[in-house]
C-alpha cells in the first residue's frame, strides 16, 4: 500500500484523533477560494481539526500577498478562481519567489480535474488533487497523509528547495536503499523525475521501464513520453 493510500479510517480511534488534532495544533493554514460560501465550509472543516492559524483570500493577489507576509504549512487553493490568476498560477508564482516553504503542503481543489490541467501542471505539480464536493474526513485524510510525506522526504526536499540536486538525488538514494514498502514507488518517481533534471535520461528512462514491468502506472508511462519529448 502506499502512503497516498492511507484508509479514511485510520485516525477513527479517539486517542489517535487526539494525537493527529494535537500535531496540528500549530500549523498555519491558508485557503484560497473565490466563493464566500466555500471558503466558510473549509475554514470550519479546518477549526473541526483544531488548526486556528487561518488565512483566508478571495484571489490570487490576496493569495500571494498573504504567503508574503508569512509562511504556511498547509495551503489550500481552488484551482478556478473567476478573474485573475487561477491556482496553478498562484503554485507557479508562488515557488518561482520562494514563497513556499519546502515542507509546505500545497493542495488544488478542483471542480473537475480536466486533462488540460493536469498537463499544465506538469512542472509545477501540487502536492495533491482534491476534487469537490469533499468532506471533513477525507481533507483530514489528505492533510495529514502529506504532512507525513513531507515529514519523511524532509531532507530531499530541503535539499531541492536550496537547489542542491546532487544533495537530493543522494539522500533519495539512500532512503531507496530502506525499502520502505510505503513509499519506495513514490522514491522512484522523484528518483525520476530528478535523473531527468540533470539530464541524465538513461537512469531515469531504467527506472521508469522497471516500473512498468511490475505493473501499468500512468506516472511512468508519462515520464517516458517526457524523456522521448525531450530527446525530440
């Protein structure tokens, strides 16, 4: 199973929800969301998991003048935000000034997750896709599972965010070399997506084709479909 797979159910036990609302206790917390009625659906979602440090911006100036001002742990954007910059827009400004921090866990909200979207978004990912309508329990789920993983890729992703590469590709080596069952698939992918970063797309295209003999993923059929792009 891996760590994006995490069951809905796994903080229904009192004491594990106590601990999981105590860890989150101090997170600070913004939500981008053009639509008053939305934004108030989220922020009491947010209150429900004991997070007061909350933001709120009705669009992207707003958005990036708050993460200016501060920084979040948790931002959650909707990806349609009616005039002006949409929320991938918000994701690529955001990290092109260094805005976001690296353990900062950035969440789309969408409508519908269209193919146009998410192939935009293919430099610039966010760290996960909710589609609406959701609820408390699954945006608890998704919170708290890449929270987790920012946690544990902490040191590759401090790495990546001072732009040292070769100090990421090292210490994904390494926790490769773990075999974490629930995120070594999640390894290789960054492991990838890295080799491709340096050019190097003989590693990365390995990687990739050893995947797929274990099974068809659409992240590996893409990331070839990359390397050939890029190779013309």
């Amino acid at each position: 199973m891996d760590l994006f797979d995490v069951p809905l159910d796994t903080f229904s036990s009192p004491f594990k929800l106590h601990q999981m609302k105590q860890s989150l206790k101090a997170k600070k917390v913004l939500i981008v969301e053009d639509q008053a009625t939305m934004r108030k659906a989220i922020r009491e979602m947010i209150y429900g998991f004991n997070m007061k440090l909350i933001t709120e911006a009705a669009n992207g100036s707003s958005a990036i003048a708050a993460m200016r001002k501060e920084s979040f742990d948790i931002v959650l954007c909707d990806y349609n935000l009616g005039s002006g910059k949409n929320g991938q827009q918000i994701l690529e400004e955001a990290r092109f000034r260094k805005l976001l921090p690296f353990y900062a866990v950035f969440i789309m909200v969408t409508a519908e997750q269209t193919q146009s979207m998410v192939l935009g978004a293919m430099d610039n990912k966010p760290d996960e896709y909710m589609t609406k309508p959701f609820n408390a329990e699954q945006l608890l789920n998704r919170i708290k599972r890449n929270i987790s993983r920012k946690e544990y890729l902490g040191d590759i992703e401090k790495a990546l965010d001072s732009g040292n590469i070769s100090l990421a590709i090292a210490h994904c080596d390494k926790k490769l070399l773990e075999n974490n069952r629930l995120m070594h698939t999640h390894l290789l992918k960054l492991r990838a997506q890295l080799a491709i970063k340096i050019g190097d797309f003989k590693k990365a295209k390995a990687i990739y084709q050893a995947v797929l003999e274990q099974g068809e993923l659409n992240w590996a059929t893409l990331g070839l479909g990359i390397i050939a792009y890029l190779q013309d």
